[in-house]
C-alpha cells in the first residue's frame, strides 16, 4: 500500500513495483483520512507511509497500524532524515523501515522485500542510534531483574535471530516448520518485551543471552546403548541375511540350567 501526498512520487512508486514478480500495490491514498481508510479495508503486508500526512507523524504512525486491517503488517516510514529521538520512537511504535524519498529503486524494492520477510530497515546511522538507546536503557535498569526461563528450543530460535537467519533456515537448523518458529518468536518476543528481531538481537547483545550456551546441533549426540545380548543377536542375524541361499531359522530356546532362569548368562 502507498501512502504518500505527491502523485508523481506515487506513480514512480507503482511503476518500480510493477516490473517485480512478487509485489503488487494493493491500494493508494494521499490524505491521512484516506489511509487510515484504505488500511482498515484492504490488507496489505506492507504499508510506504508519507511522515508529511500528519503533523504528529509519529502518532499517526500509532493509528495506521492500530487500523491495519492485517495485524502483521509492516510500516515502512518515508521522512526526511530523521534524528535520533524521532528515529528511536517510531521504531518503538512499530516502524519497520525508514526511507527518505532519495532513494534508488532498487534499494526501495529491496527494503520493501527485507521488511515484509520481518528485518528492520534502517540506514547505519539509525542503526547506531537504536544500538545507543538500548545501551542507555540497560544502563538505567538499576534493580535486577528476576532471571527469564528459555526453553531449550527457544534458545536456540534465538540463536539464529542473532545469527541473521531466516526464520525457513531456523526451522531447518531446529527440525521443525517455519511456522513454528513463528509462533515461538511471538512468545520469546512477549516474554523479553520486545517487537521484532532487532531489538530481539540487541537484547540478547546487551543481556549476554547466549553466554555460554552451546547450540543443540554442536553437542555430542545422545547414543543408544545397545544390550550385549541384542548386539550378538543382531550380528548373527545380519551374518546369517548375508550368507549365500542361507534360511533364517526361527530363534531356539537357549537350555536351562537347573535353578536358574532360562535368561540367565
């Protein structure tokens, strides 16, 4: 969805997507009233908003995606460059990306694609500021806090939050399906009181999560302990498959030993 007061900026906007097999614009507005409309009627996995339709950007961003008519939409924020406060606060209100109207094509289709597969785009200043403002907000957390209990499984989705991995390779690397792995960020992303992967990757930085953890796949495998009369018994049976026109033989009854079991060795 494109939301943006310029027609020609629109245009251009609509034109660039048109040629990528995998994106299709949904709907158009240029007024605020428009968009929180549009959003409201039309899903749309990622919303371009223009900062200038509101005076109070940062609050509009709030209302357009408490309207979104898909929960899991994206915003993507197109602003003149930002400063720090206002870069901090909207990713804090649910801003995903932020672009200025700059840049090139293949950049805006690029971070339309990063943001709808769930990454934050940020240019690396905006990146340093969020890093900064996470720092300080760890610094000022002056009482301890209770120690979180994370699952073995959690851990290691977490793992690969940190790792930069998807969440497909994720659910390949735990053995399970990538909409497991979606269900469970939503969970450690409640437990931990943050939004997305970003922040998900700073709080593990700036509270040292995998300190000392070792990855599931990098442990030594657990071996069965075979019964060294199941081992014999497998080993003739296998000799016996092998030999040349050889019959299996049903198992015989080994000879008792006068008071003792018939199992005993």
């Amino acid at each position: 969805m494109l939301a943006d007061s310029e027609a020609i900026f629109r245009m251009g906007m609509a034109r660039i997507f048109s040629g990528e097999s995998d994106l299709d614009v949904v709907a158009q507005a240029d007024t605020l009233p428009q968009t929180l409309s549009a959003v409201a009627e039309t899903p749309a996995d990622v919303i371009l908003f223009e900062a200038g339709l509101s005076a109070t950007p940062a609050e509009a961003v709030s209302e357009v995606a408490r309207r979104a008519v898909l929960p899991a939409a994206k915003l993507i924020l197109v602003t003149p460059p930002a400063g720090e406060q206002e870069t901090v606060d909207y990713l804090r209100r649910g801003v995903r990306g932020i672009l200025t109207r700059t840049v090139s094509p293949e950049l805006l289709v690029r971070c339309v694609r990063k943001v709808a597969a769930g990454e934050t785009w940020l240019d690396k200043q905006g990146v340093n500021w969020v890093i900064q403002a996470y720092r300080s907000q760890a610094l000022q957390s002056s009482a301890p806090k209770q120690q979180l209990r994370l699952s073995e499984k959690e851990m290691l989705i977490i793992s690969g939050v940190t790792q930069g991995l998807k969440n497909k390779d994720i659910a390949r690397e735990v053995g399970t399906t990538e909409q497991v792995v979606k269900n469970y960020l939503r969970k450690i992303y409640d437990k931990l009181q943050v939004t997305d992967r970003l922040e998900l990757a700073l709080y593990s930085m700036h509270h040292r999560l995998l300190d000392g953890y070792i990855p599931r796949p990098a442990r030594e495998p657990r071996q069965r302990v075979a019964n060294p009369g199941e081992a014999a018994e497998a080993a003739q049976a296998a000799t016996v498959a092998a030999s040349p026109g050889s019959r299996v033989r049903p198992p015989q009854a080994k000879p008792q030993r006068h008071g003792s079991p018939s199992n005993d060795r």
